[in-house]
C-alpha cells in the first residue's frame, strides 16, 4: 500500500505484461545493504550447520577411522541441538536473503560472448547455490518432523547436497567479497550501492513504509522466534514455549518414544518370558535371560538420548555395563561389539558399537528408566545407552551382542 497514490511508473509498464525488470524492483529495502547483512546471519547460520551436521555424519560412521570420544556425554546434545536450531534460524533468512535479491532475477543478460558467458556462469552457479540451500532446509525440517516421503536416504543425501550447498556459498561469497565489504562498511541507510541507476523513475518513490531497519529487526524476530518455537525439544526450560515442536522432551518415564515396539514390528513373543540375551565372543558365548541380567551388578548413569531429528532427554537409566558382559566371554578391551536388535527390519536392527564406547564404563545395557523397568517402546527388555551417541545408535530391544574379532 505504501505506493498507493504515487505517479508508479513501474506499475504502468508491468500492466503491458512483459516481464519485470531489475530497475522495476524499489531498491530502498531490496538492497546490498540489507541482502549483505541477512547473508552474514545466513552464512553464520549454514556454516554452524554444516559443522555440527559433519560431526552428526561422522558419529554415525559404523567404524570411525578416529574414534569419536565418549565425552562429553552430553556433546552429540549439543552439537545436534545446534544443528536443527541454526537450520530452523536460516528458513527466515533464506526467504528474506531470496526476496531482497530477487531483482537480479530480471536483470538484462549483457551482450557479447565473453560477458554474457561470465554472466551466464554466475546465475548457473547461483541457481545451484539457491538449490541446494532450498534443499537442505526443507528435508532436514521434514527429517526434524519426522516425515520422509521421499525414496532415497536422508542421510546420505543430505550429506552430500550440504558439501554442494557450502562450495557454492564459499563460491559466492568469494564473487561478491567487494559488494559485501561495501555494503557492510557502509550505513544502513547508505544507498550508494544500490543496483538500480540513478536515472530509474523508480528512486524517489517508495520512500514510505518499513525501514531497512525495520526489516532487518523483523527478521532476526522471526528467525529467533522460530528457533524458540521449536528449541524445547531439546532444552528443557524452552519446553513450554515450544509451541511447534514436534518432541516436546518429555514423554513416558520422562523421555520421548522415537519408535514404538510395534511400528518396529518387533514380536510380542519374543519380549516375554522366553528372552534371552545372547553374548558371543568366536566360540564363548553365553545365554541370559532378564531375571539373569536383572541379578548381576546394577550401575545407574544419567545419560541423554539425543535424536537426529533435533529432540533430546536427558535420562537416569539403570542396567548391566556392557563391559561386564563382555568380560563374561573374555572379550579384550577396546573389542567392538554388533548390537542386534528383536526388531527384524529396517536399519537400526543391527549397529556397532565401537570398541571405546564398548569399554566406557557408562555404557550400560539398560533394564530401567527413571526408577522403573524400562518401557516396551523404550526398549523392553534391554537397550544400548552409552555416552555422547547420536540416539539412532541407542539400539532398543537388543537381543544380542556379538564381539568383533
Ligand atoms: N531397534 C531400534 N532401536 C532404536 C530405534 C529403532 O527404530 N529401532 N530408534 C532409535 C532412535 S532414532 C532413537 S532417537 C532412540 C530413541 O529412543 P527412545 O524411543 O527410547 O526415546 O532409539 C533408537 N533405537
Ligand atoms: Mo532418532
């Protein structure tokens, strides 16, 4: 509206119905000013996401050629925590960094081989930046709401697209370095870097309305306030403010239920009476059964489960160390272990736990939660907890650990 009554020369021409041009566009909010300032937050935010999202990738690893440390416990919390928020925060900022550039869209191509192929390779390779940001945020929102529609695995592709998303950042930050410099020495207010030249009818209207001041304060709200909306599934004290989250870090026994027993489809039958745990090690292995495990020394740990999809818990969970088991059939320290699971499909039927998070004494086989027997969707009879585990790794209803030569 803030137009309204103005002589709106670009108006007159867009109603011819060509295609708008760059110089269409007001320059006062659609700036370097303000498209430099949104894309340092942006930067910061995606470069934070990519570094947490390597360490996620990297703690999923089966067999880690460094291994990842087992502390501090509450590290991978942190780290994915920081991963989903600093995602939610650039949804705002890309949407805000995409409208303040969206003139460029409809700038002239200059003529001549040379300048139009540099041209050409710029908005080739800002196509793919514009791609693959796009794409990285929405799967990892669908992953973080747990909605996977697509066929391929999240994991892997989003890995990859992420090393795309940041070469073409880097890329990009490189080409534009002078404008960015310009634009942020500069004040604000200062309109000398703005694209359209200084004979467009445009400049001089439009002069009412939000500021850039008030555009830039209105994004960073709505990136904070999308990151509080959703933060409380993994910060307890936001748990109330959390009003999106799709965990809200709580749950039965104080913890959240990622799958239950039966959409893992595991058997009734087999969590009953008839258990056993199976402990292999070459030719040693022995058999228990719940009372059995029940019986050997019990240790308690506070330790947290910490999703992918952004949710965390911290929880006080009681059980049988897993180094203990393993000395019942003479494994040697630092040994990894298969942990397999009642449930009979899909990938976290089967995880290895890796010789230092075998021999971390925290590492339990967990009866118990909070004082009670473990749940059966929290992994009735036995479940892994160990330290500083991406919790797609904290295997439920573990009916075998095999002992890796
Ligand atoms: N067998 C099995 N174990 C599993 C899963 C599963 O689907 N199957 N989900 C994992 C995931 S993704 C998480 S986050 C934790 C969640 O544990 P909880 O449901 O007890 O909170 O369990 C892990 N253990
Ligand atoms: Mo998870």
């Amino acid at each position: 509206m803030t137009d309204a009554g103005a002589p709106a020369p670009g108006r007159r021409r867009l109603a011819s119905l060509r295609p708008p041009r760059e110089e269409d566009f007001s320059p006062r909010l659609r700036s370097p000013a303000v498209a430099a300032r949104v894309g340092v937050a942006l930067g910061v935010c995606f470069g934070l996401a990519f570094l947490t999202g390597l360490v996620s990738h990297y703690s999923q690893l089966p067999d880690p050629p460094v291994p990842v440390p087992t502390s501090p416990s509450w590290g991978y919390r942190v780290t994915q925590g920081l991963h989903v928020a600093t995602g939610i925060a650039a949804i705002p900022l890309l949407l805000v960094k995409l409208w303040t550039v969206l003139p460029r869209l409809f700038q002239a191509m200059p003529r001549g081989v040379g300048p139009l192929a540099v041209a050409t390779a710029e908005r080739v390779s800002v196509a793919l930046l514009v791609a693959s940001a796009i794409f990285m945020l929405v799967t990892g929102l669908m992953n973080s709401t747990q909605w996977y529609p697509w066929a391929f695995s999240f994991r892997s592709t989003h890995y990859a697209v992420a090393w795309v998303a940041v070469g073409a950042i880097v890329l990009h930050v490189a080409v534009k370095l002078p404008v960015i410099r310009t634009a942020l020495g500069a004040d604000l207010e200062d309109t000398s870097q703005d694209r359209v030249p200084k004979t467009s009818p445009t400049r001089g209207v439009d002069q009412e309305g939000l500021s850039r001041r008030g555009l830039l304060t209105a994004t960073w709200t709505a990136a904070g306030l999308a990151v509080l909306a959703t933060a409380g599934a993994t910060v307890p004290w936001l748990r109330r403010v959390s009003v999106l989250g799709v965990r809200s870090g709580d749950g039965p026994q104080g913890v959240p239920i990622n799958r239950t027993a039966s959409a893992a489809e595991v058997d009734p039958a087999a969590v009953g009476e008839d258990y056993r745990l199976e402990v292999v090690h070459g030719e040693q292995s022995v058999t228990l059964s719940r009372a059995d495990l029940e019986a050997m020394e019990q240790r308690t740990e506070a330790l947290p489960i910490a999703c992918v999809e952004g949710w965390s818990a911290q929880g006080t969970w009681s059980g049988v160390r897993v180094r203990d088991l393993l000395d019942l059939v003479g494994a040697p320290a630092g040994a990894a272990v298969v942990v397999d699971s009642l449930q009979q499909r899909g990938a976290f039927s089967s995880t290895r736990l890796p010789g230092n998070f075998a021999d971390d004494p925290r590492t339990l086989l967990a009866l118990g939660l909070s004082g009670e027997p473990l749940s059966l969707d929290h992994g009735y009879p036995a479940r892994i907890i160990a330290p500083n585990r991406p919790g797609v790794l904290q295997t439920k209803w573990v009916h075998r650990l095999e002992v890796q030569a």
